[in-house]
C-alpha cells in the first residue's frame, strides 16, 4: 500500500513514517512543500501532518499554510484517487481559543463538508497534547525548566495526553480499517495529568527528587506574569494557562472505531525524551 505523509520530517511526521513503512507500506515523504504529481500516483492514504504549530503566527499565516494548503492538498488527493484523506487536527479545535484552533476547526469543516458525498474518505485525529522523544513547544520548554530545577508546582488542571508511538499506531491503523464517513477521532492515552505529576515524572526521570509543593498558587502566577512581560506580553497570561491550565477528553470513539489500545503514559516515555535531549 502506498501511503503519503506531509510533514514528514516533523515530530509526528517523522515517526509516523517509520511505522508505516515497518508495517510494509510504500511511504512517500515530504515536508512543507506540496507533493509532485508522482508522489501522489497510486496513493491510497493521505496523512496530512503539515503545518504551523507551537509558535505564534499571524492569522493570515494560519489561513495560508494550514487551511489553504490543507484544502488545496486534499483536492490534489481526490483528483489523484487517494482513498482516504487523514487531517492531523487538534484538541484546540474543540475550544478554539486562538488563531490556531479557529483555523484548525476551519479547516475539518471545509474537509467534512466537501468530501461528504466523494470517493474519498476524510478522517479528523485530534490529538491531545502528544509527548514522546524528540517533543517541541510547551513540553520542551517544561523540560528546560524542569532541568534548570524547577520546584514542585500546585496540580493545576487535568488534562488529557498521547505518547508519540500510540498517536502514530492509530494512525496506521487507518490504513487497514476503515471508521466510516466523516468521522472526527479523539486520540488519548486514557489517563488524566495536571502539572505536578508531569514535574514529577520528569524530575524523576532525571534521577533526582520532586519533593513537596512549597510555592503556593499566587507566587506562581505572580512569576508566570512576569514571564509574560519579559516577553512583551504583559495580563496576557498565557504562560500561567500553558502551565497549570487543561481539559479532559474521551477517546472511546478511537479506540471502538480502531479496536486501538493505548500502551504509553507520560512516566513510561519520560527517560526516552531526556536522552533524545541529552541528558
């Protein structure tokens, strides 16, 4: 089975590659850039990972390189006969909140709505906050603070987390089942985290001790604030949100659609992300 992945190169993308083609699938690979025409000859699944993610960007940016580029994609793909189209989303666009998550839930409606009634299946997969070896934005910036010793933080609020490797399993078994028409899949690893057990795990995985929550709440949005105006971003206050702030999802859709069974939890990944970080 041929199979193309955009975004190829990226945190995702890249292992999602490996699977494929562990499984015995003819992986076409790219980046950003848009597939050739070859490329897209005899392909029977799309995966389209590309995109702007973890960095600010203006919303003419989100509207150019993920909805545009998405829908543009996706017309290549019908044109070609690619069978089934899967649009890598977000949690966000549950709640969207910002440029991001407006965009993103733009473009699964675009999706959704043009290829309802076509040859060509589209599937969303919105992933909850994803870890894994390699991870970039908010948890790699966690992770720095966590080795420069971060203290223990309050819990914050629960929210929901995929590893890498069981993200990049489901979407493999994409190609061997269908789901039905339209369908829009939540992927989670079932358990439920807030900040504290993430430090915890991390720390941890570092061999030292987390040790009790000494700071209480209000030192650390007071510190979470200041961080933002260094940043020129003052009463913004996205870092304390980044920190402490979540949502839980279900993924019982997934895992009856795909007969999927998620292995990872953030502890068992954590020591394989620091060595990816060197340390």
């Amino acid at each position: 089975m041929k199979c193309l992945v955009t975004g190829a190169t990226g945190f995702i993308g890249s292992e999602l590659c490996r699977q494929l083609a562990a499984r015995g699938a003819s992986v076409e690979a790219c980046g950003r850039e848009a597939p050739g025409d070859g490329q897209l000859a005899g392909t029977v699944a799309a995966f389209h990972c590309a995109g702007i993610a973890h960095r600010a960007a203006a919303d003419a940016d989100y509207e150019t390189h993920n909805y545009n580029a998405s829908l543009g994609l996706a017309r290549r793909c019908a044109e070609a006969g690619v069978a089934r189209f899967v649009f890598l989303s977000s949690v966000i666009a549950m709640d969207p909140r910002d440029a991001y998550g407006r965009w993103k839930l733009a473009t699964e409606d675009e999706l959704l709505q043009q290829y309802a009634r076509t040859d060509m299946n589209v599937v969303v997969v919105r992933p909850a906050l994803v870890y894994g070896p390699g991870v970039s934005g908010n948890l790699a910036r966690l992770m720095t603070l966590v080795r420069r010793g971060m203290p223990t933080p309050p819990r914050g609020q629960p929210r929901s987390m995929v590893g890498l490797e069981d993200l990049c399993a489901a979407l493999c078994l994409l190609t061997e089942i269908d789901p039905g028409r339209g369908r829009v899949l939540v992927a989670t690893d079932g358990e439920s985290y807030d900040l504290q057990r993430i430090h915890a795990a991390l720390t941890e995985a570092l061999g030292r001790h987390p040790g009790p929550a000494r700071w209480p709440g209000w030192v650390w949005s007071l510190a979470c604030h200041l961080y933002d105006a260094l940043q020129r971003a003052p009463f913004s206050g996205g870092t304390y949100r980044r920190l402490f702030g979540g949502q839980e999802y279900a993924n019982d859709e997934l895992r009856q659609a795909l007969s999927w069974q998620p292995r990872q939890r953030f502890e068992d990944a954590a020591p394989a992300m620091w060595r990816e970080a060197g340390q």
